[in-house]
C-alpha cells in the first residue's frame, strides 16, 4: 500500500512538473478573438540582448526678446507680463506637521478691517523695487558654455536618471560642442528618461499679476510627493518644504495673495502662479498665512481611477525629484532619436540555448545511466526547477541582462551539482533524512558567499547589478523550496 501510494505521488509531481515546464517553455496560449494568442509574461531584456536606443541632445540654441524685472543689483527677477485670465483652481491651504495634506481645509473669505483700495498702490510700492529691461533672453548664454558646465549637467543627468528604479543607461559628452549621447533599453521608461536630459528644472513661484518671480529653486530645502483619498478619489500633492529664507517669504506670500472683500462685498483676488520650466503647474491662491515654510500644491484633479492616480503620482514623484537635484546649468533639446540593433542577434541567442539545452540533456542522460530510477527523477526535476525559475523571472520583471544570463547558468549549475551529490551520498546510505540533511549543509555552507552576493546585489538600483543579484536570489530560493518538497513528498 505503502509503495503504491508512493508510485502515485511520484506519478502526480511528475506530470505536474511536465505541466509547468511545457507553459515555461512552450508558453501558455489563450483563445482570443478567434485567435491563439501567448499570455505568458514576456521576459524584460536590458539593452545588450534587446537593443538600444540613442538619443542625442544638443545644446538649445534659441532666443527670444522679452522685458524682463530686475533687481537692484542686476538680476533677472521675472519676465514682465499682463495679468492674466484667471481659473477656479483650489487654494494653497494647510498641511500637517508629517506635511501631509490636510482635507477639507478650505477657509471663510478673510473680511479685512479696512477697504482694500490701496492694494493697487501696495503693488506699485513692490514693483518700485525693480528695474524693467527689454533684453535679447537665450536658451544658453554665452558665458555660459563652457567645459565646466559641460561636465555638470552630464552629472546632474546621470544623478536623475539614477532615480528610476533598476536604471540601465550609457552617457556620453562631447567636451566640445557639448553634445550629450544617452543610451537606454528601448522600454517604457523612454520618454521619461529623455525629459529628465530636456528639463532644466526650474521651480517658481509667480505674481500671476505682473510676472515677478517670489520664489524659486534656490528657497528650496526639500521636495516629495504626497496623496489624500476620500469620497472625491485620489487627490495627488507636490509638497515643496522651504529653507529658512523662503519660509519668511512664503508667509508674507501667503498674506498678499489671498481672497478679500470690501464693505461692499466685492471681492479681489490676487492670484499666483507655480510653474516648472515656465509651464503652469496650478495658477491659485492662499486660503491661510503659512508659516511652517511648506507648500502644498494639489496636482491635476482627484480621480476615483487606480490607474490614472498611478500615473499622476508617479510623474508627481519624477518632479519632486527634479527638485532635490541642481537645475541643469545649460538647456538641452533632442536632435536625434534612433534604434541600434542589439550585437546579439537572434542567431547567437538559439546557439547559446541550443548549447545550454545539449549540456543540460548530456549530464541528465549522465545521472540516469548513473543512478537508474532515482536519477531519472531527480533529472525531471532539474527540468521543473529550470521551467519555474524562468516563469519567477518572468513575473518579477528581472532584467535579462548578459551578466544575469552568467548568474542564471551558475544556480542552474549549483542544483545539478546538489543532485549529483545527493545522489552520490544516497548510494552510500539508506537514512534519506540523513542523507539530505548533510547534503543540504554541506551545499549551503559552500555557497554562503554566493547567498551573501545575492542579497546585496539584490538591493542595488542600478539595473545590471540589480539582476544579477535578483537570479542568484530566485535561483537559491526555488532550490531550498524544492530540495525541501523532494524529501517532504518522499519522491526518493
């Protein structure tokens, strides 16, 4: 009863392993509109094996005139503009001490004690302060470019685009023309990437009135990304915490810009606008004197959508993060956008598995002339453990990358090692817990070195590290699992 019943479990994990590996293999294919179609996750391959694409971005070239404020010691302070239409945006409100939002915290419209015909004139005494000029305003200026600038922004770049999550990219400068070439995985990460070259980064705070500039990067101490959820959806916030000098500035700020009505009940409202590279992020104003030094700016409209709260609360996290990096001294635009063919074609790919797969079949066929029926077992189950590795690659999007090819043939070749072992040692003796207990601790002792890579490459965000660590992880994880369920289910 007790070898039927063993034949029987035997019987099952071998067809389950057959399932598996034909779907690993083969794929798993899904009717769909009369068409067979692959649902299997498609592998996420890094820009050596997949292909790459260059972009290259030269230095902007244009200009335009404008009249410009300047202070008293010759600084630009703003581009002199009309007022502008205005829009119902929400007010800039309070936050909490975490500098999360706080909902519902719209206020009462300020009464003040006397008529507010001086605002104009209040106004007029700020704007004395500077100096209008009509100037010829370049992308670049002159004195500007030059090798030193050159190098900083290639730095800045690289220091943002190692802000996306398991980077992969190659940079290159020209120190002459300053011409940057950037190589990344042809994914979706592109446009992403290609705006942190083209962004300069540049926050302000604008009287939307006239123009003049009231804050800027330099006030700036710390910048992230924040969300409230209610009965209206997500609402996604910019949270930009001020230095000590832009604290003093956004509380006088914050006592000009507001809504106030007269003893006749009209009202005036003095609106600013927040802009990131010149393009408005939100025109609006101030419902209470902010004195913790912190702006909380909605972005876009709330939604009830997973999806479009996703999407607007990651680009919000992309902003906040250009705002705790330098601005880019010298303005960038793309000139050149073009796809290189991977040097790994499809032909060294099927050599290289045809390779793998006739090494893989000598040693099985090594391990069952060897070991007979227990060797025919155990070479199945190298089969189950190659197909579930590839299917965990798949689902936890690890970038194949030719290193974490090099890793992937290593943990394949520590199992088959540890199978040949334990074979070997099962010749020797009958006590199976024995046995797979010094086997299992004479392998993992080795192989501490190999556990210890894996866990610090796992946790690395640059992308070819990072997948080498995440396969060696995978790769002994799916090992312990399934030596362990080889003993538990008694399969020898």
């Amino acid at each position: 009863m007790e070898k039927n019943l063993k034949r029987i479990k035997t019987v099952a994990v071998v067809l389950i392993v057959i399932l598996i590996s034909a779907i690993a293999f083969g794929g798993l294919y899904v009717k769909k509109q009369g068409v067979w179609e692959n649902v299997l996750k498609k592998f996420s391959y890094g820009m050596e094996l997949d292909g790459i694409r260059e972009l290259k971005f030269v230095l902007d070239t244009s200009e335009e005139e404008k009249e410009i404020y300047l202070d008293s010691e010759g600084n630009y302070a703003g581009d002199v503009t009309e007022e502008k239409e205005t829009t119902s945006s929400p007010e800039i409100s309070l936050v909490d001490e975490n500098n999360n939002p706080v909902d519902n915290a719209q206020t009462e419209v300020t009464q003040p004690e006397a008529p507010v015909e001086s605002e104009e004139n209040k106004e007029d005494d700020i704007l004395a302060n500077y100096t209008k000029e009509k100037r010829v305003i370049k992308a670049n200026e002159d004195a500007d470019i030059n090798i030193e600038n050159f190098e900083k922004t290639k730095k800045i770049i690289q220091k943002r685009l190692e802000t996306i999550d398991l980077y992969e990219y190659n940079i290159r400068l020209d120190n002459v023309t300053g011409e940057l070439v950037l190589e990344v995985p042809d994914n979706e990460n592109v446009e992403i990437q290609e705006s942190l070259v083209a962004t300069e980064g540049k926050f302000e705070v604008v009287d939307h009135q006239n123009g003049l500039v009231l804050l800027n990067n330099s006030n700036i101490k710390q910048a992230s990304a924040t969300y409230t959820n209610n009965e209206s959806g997500y609402q996604v916030y910019l949270i930009v915490q001020l230095d000590k000098e832009g604290t003093e500035k956004l509380k006088e700020i914050s006592k000009t810009y507001v809504s106030k009505a007269d003893e006749a009940g009209n009202t005036t409202t003095k609106y600013v606008s927040v802009e990131l590279d010149d393009r408005e992020l939100i025109e609006t104003y101030f419902g209470d004197e902010l004195t913790n030094g912190v702006l909380q700016i909605p972005l876009g409209q709330a939604t009830q959508k997973q999806e479009e709260f996703v999407v607007a609360y990651a680009s919000t996290v992309r902003v906040a993060e250009l705002l705790n990096l330098d601005t880019l001294p010298l303005n960038y635009k793309i000139s050149a956008d073009n796809y290189i063919q991977s040097s790994v074609t499809s032909e060294v790919k099927l050599i290289a598995i045809v390779s793998f797969a006739i090494i893989f079949v000598i040693l099985s066929i090594i391990m069952i002339s060897k070991y007979k029926l227990n060797g025919v077992k155990l070479a199945i189950l190298n089969v189950g453990y190659i197909a579930i590795l590839t299917l965990a690659l798949r689902y936890t999007n690890v970038l194949i990358t030719i290193n974490s090819l090099i890793a992937f043939v290593g943990v394949v070749g520590i199992n088959i090692l540890f199978t040949f072992k334990l074979l070997e040692n099962l010749k020797k003796s009958d006590d199976v817990k024995l046995v797979f207990t010094e086997t299992i601790k004479e392998l993992y002792l080795a192989i501490i070195p190999v556990a210890i890579i894996a866990i610090i490459f796992t946790f690395m965000t640059g992308a070819v590290i990072s997948s080498i660590g995440m396969v060696l992880f995978w790769g002994l994880a799916i090992q312990a699992v399934y030596s362990g369920l080889i003993y538990l289910i008694g399969l020898i």
